[in-house]
C-alpha cells in the first residue's frame, strides 16, 4: 500500500462492517478511488485474537496484530495496482 487511511472508530454501537464502510467512504472522499484492502487488530474480527479476514462490500478486511485496536487501516493493495496499469 503506497498511501492509505488511518481511520479510528470506537463506538460500541456499531458493528465492524458499518465502521468499515463509513471509513472506506472517507476514502473515495479524499483519494477519489475505493478502498480494497482494510487492516485491523485482530480481535475486531471476532473478539478472541484468532480473527480470519472478512469481506465488507469490496473491502477485504484483514488481522494485522501491528494496528491498534479501535483502528482500520484502508488503502489498495499493490498488487491490484501493479495490474491495472
């Protein structure tokens, strides 16, 4: 990921996938392109630590032990990038 979002998001009223979307919409805002990627701590995705990765919409949500909890880390993967030049 060459640039990405920090967003935080600690509101025990939402679910994951609204403060995944409501992150990857700040993104279209500011970067003009959607999100496909977004890292988490791994215990938002299941509360235990052993979190897999989960789709929401077009964004694949992913553990990262490295981001801190309460934030999601979006962007585009590289990869994806690479090959739509």
């Amino acid at each position: 990921m060459k640039q990405g979002l920090l967003w935080y998001d600690d509101n025990p009223g939402r679910d994951l996938a609204d403060k995944v979307r409501q992150a990857a919409r700040r993104y279209r805002q500011k970067f003009g392109a959607a999100p496909d990627i977004c890292y988490v701590h791994p215990l938002a995705l299941n509360g235990n630590g052993n979190g897999k990765g989960q789709k929401v919409g077009r964004v694949c949500v992913s553990p990262l032990p490295s981001v801190l909890r309460h934030h999601f880390w979006l962007g585009q993967e590289e990869q994806a990038q690479t090959r739509a030049r």
